[in-house]
C-alpha cells in the first residue's frame, strides 16, 4: 500500500488522539475538549497508509519537540521524540523509517544536530542510530535516612512562593549548565511552565544562602495517608552546595515519624548519595535514556570539551540512517571548544557506527568497550586515551521524562 509521510496539521488532530490512546491507553472517561496537535515547540508527522479503495488512514506518528542540552557548558539543539505509536495492524510494515527520515530531516533543517528519546524497546531505535546512553530512574530512600542528614552550616529553608521562581529556574541552569545532557529547559518548549510549579505540587522548598540566594530546591507531593506504605514523592532535588543539599534532604527528612519512604527521581551517581549517612538507595523504575548523532559536525562543533585539552582527531562514521553523516571528518579541540570538518578519507583512521558516535558524543562508554562491543573499529588501540580525554566526563544527568 502506498505511504505518505508529512506533517501533521489541525485536521488529522483527532486520528492522532485515538492512535495515541490505542498504544499508551484511553482514559477512562472521554475528555470534552476537541483533539488538538497546536502548540509551539513541537511538531507532529505521521505516515499515512492508502487502501486499494483510496482512502488515507493515519498508520503511525511521532512528536519532534524543540529542546537543548547541556553538554561541556554548552547548549547543543536536540530533537526530542516522544508519542511514537504505529497502529496495530501496521507494524511491521515499515512505517516508521520513511517517518524518521522526514522527521528527522526537519529537525536537522531547523538546527538540531542530536535527537534523544525514552524508547520502550531499545532494538526498535538501534537501526536509526540511537543507542542507550544513561538512565532516568525513581529511587526509594528511607525519610529517617535523610533525617540523619548532618545539620547545615549555614544557610536556611523555606517554602517558595512566585516571587522565587525566576530564582528557582537560575538554580536549574546553574546546576544543569555544568553537567551532561539535561535539558536547558527554556524556550518555546517550555513555555510557561516554571509559573506553574507552585500549582503542581504539595510544597517547593527553597534552599538559601547566607546572601538571601537561593542555591537549591525540592519539588515535592505529601501523597496520601500516614504510617507503613505511605511515602513523600520528590520530582526534583537540586542543589549547587553542601549545605543547599544538607537542608533540603533534613526537611524532607522530618517527615520520618508519617512516611516513612521518600520516592527520588534521580540520574547518573546522584550527589545526594555523597550526603547521605547510609547506604539506602533503591533503585524501582528505570527509564533507559537514548542519544542519536545526527548532525555529526554541527554535533561534535556545538558541545563543549575540557578546558586546557587539545587534540586533533580524525575519524569516520559509515552505517549512520541520514546517509549524508557517513564520511571522513577531523575534530580539533582546543580552548575548550571544538571544530569538526569533513576530510579525505584515511583506511587508518577509526570508524564509528552511529550507535558508536552516540555513545561517544556521551561519554557513556569508553574506547575499549565501544571497540569491545563493535561499535568502532579501526585505528590504533595504543592511541584511544585521546579520544577518552577528550569526551570522559560525568555520567549523564536526565531531569526530564516526555
């Protein structure tokens, strides 16, 4: 059957609710307002299957959402993929390559240059050139544990109210600005939604300094009832110093005597587990986190790289989906900042597979396991600590689940 794949416009607004409903599940009640696909910050595309009879059916779907990331101190533009659902008596059919290739060639056009996404099944992406990099995990911690936190210095804790909030967001970038990967959380995509933290939780507790500058925050919901089962949910704790944390972690902690367990969203070796006394930190949901290379220049130029190293770095990528990435390239890193360039070929020179260069881009795996698990080959093992140099870091941070 022939296969169209465009974007999606206001008129296809209500086939994407019910093919959405079909993969991610109804709600139990039918909600009144109209089907709507508008907003900033995103678009959607869908593949659109034609029977013998003439007739275009809505066959699978996927959301680019408009982010950045943070990688070495600079802002990297990401297409972010979200709501991919293909209806059940299309999969298989290949619908979702010729969808990627539109969606990811508007992406590109636009000025992203790596895509991420939360897949359900890691083996679905692999072929398109995204690899599994990290984690966005729950973590249950027992409240007397933060309870035994050691007291703070200095500084003091108070519930937040609107006149924080420019603040609260100032203490997200200081934070997110110097790790890997999580989102920069401005922009179009995020529009309006720091004025609505105060409205979407039970309490936003503040950590300020000495200065009156607030160096940290929790976001937190009570739950319900008191006593064994019932447990305090933190979305978000962040914090930029010892005592920030050492704050935080104590008030959350003075819940011990109703709740016994604290639910963490947490990422990476969370700072958190260096302030705490015990060794509490159960990990009970894990959503893999996966990165896609997709402008390899424009990728490997953006990011940021380690102040006081140089290097220059040749190498090739040959199997990636947008064919145009294949090719020889030369990055040169000084400064802090790096420069990549298409070159001439060299049969010496490493070759990453796309699933390679995203996991290199990363940090999440060094040269030994990326050449361990054939993900790059080529070149001189002896010489892999440059490229080690140049992209070790911290292990990726995700804040945030779409």
């Amino acid at each position: 059957m022939p296969v169209t794949v465009r974007p999606l416009t206001s008129a296809d607004a209500e086939a994407s609710r019910r093919l959405g409903w079909e993969a991610f599940g109804a709600p139990s009640t039918p909600p009144a307002e109209p089907a709507s696909i508008a907003g900033d910050g995103k678009a959607w595309y869908g593949a659109f299957v034609t029977d013998a009879e003439g007739n275009e059916r809505l066959g699978a779907r996927m959301l680019d959402r408009f982010f950045e990331s943070w990688f070495g101190g600079r802002r990297v533009a990401t297409a972010g993929i979200a709501g991919v659902t293909t209806a059940a008596e299309d999969r298989g059919q290949g619908l979702l390559s010729p969808l990627f290739a539109e969606l990811l060639a508007g992406a590109r056009k636009r000025g992203a240059v790596i895509s991420t996404l939360f897949p359900t099944a890691p083996k679905i992406y692999r072929r398109f050139g995204y690899e599994v990099v990290g984690d966005l995990v729950d973590v249950e911690v027992p409240a007397a544990a933060l309870a035994g936190v050691e007291a703070p210095a200095s500084g003091t804790v108070r519930r937040a109210t609107a006149a924080d909030l420019p603040a609260i967001f100032e203490c997200y970038t200081a934070w997110a600005s110097a790790q890997q990967g999580p989102l920069t959380r401005d922009g179009a995509a995020f529009a309006g939604q720091v004025d609505q933290l105060l409205s979407e939780f039970t309490g936003v507790t503040v950590a300020e300094d000495d200065h009156g500058r607030i160096v940290g925050y929790a976001l937190w919901d009570r739950g319900q009832g008191y006593g064994p089962g019932s447990m305090i949910t933190v979305d978000e704790l962040i914090a930029i110093t010892p005592d920030a944390y050492r704050g935080l972690l104590r008030t959350l902690g003075s819940f011990s005597s109703v709740t016994p367990m604290i639910k963490l969203s947490s990422s990476g070796f969370d700072a958190v587990r260096a302030i705490l006394p015990a060794l509490d930190w159960q990990v009970v949901k894990r959503s893999p986190y996966m990165i896609n290379v997709i402008d390899v220049a424009g990728a490997l130029s953006r990011r940021g790289y380690h102040f006081g190293y140089e290097a220059v770095l040749d190498f090739a990528v040959d199997d990636h989906f947008v064919a145009s990435n294949n090719g020889a390239y030369r990055l040169r890193i000084a400064g802090g900042r790096g420069r990549c360039e298409r070159t001439r070929p060299d049969p010496d020179e490493r070759v990453f597979t796309a699933r390679g260069l995203a996991a290199l881009f990363t940090g999440a795996l060094p040269l030994a396991e990326l050449r361990a698990t054939g993900l790059v080959r080529g070149g001189d093992p002896a010489a892999d600590s440059a490229w080690d140099g140049a992209f070790s870091g911290p292990a990726l941070q995700i804040r945030d689940y779409f």
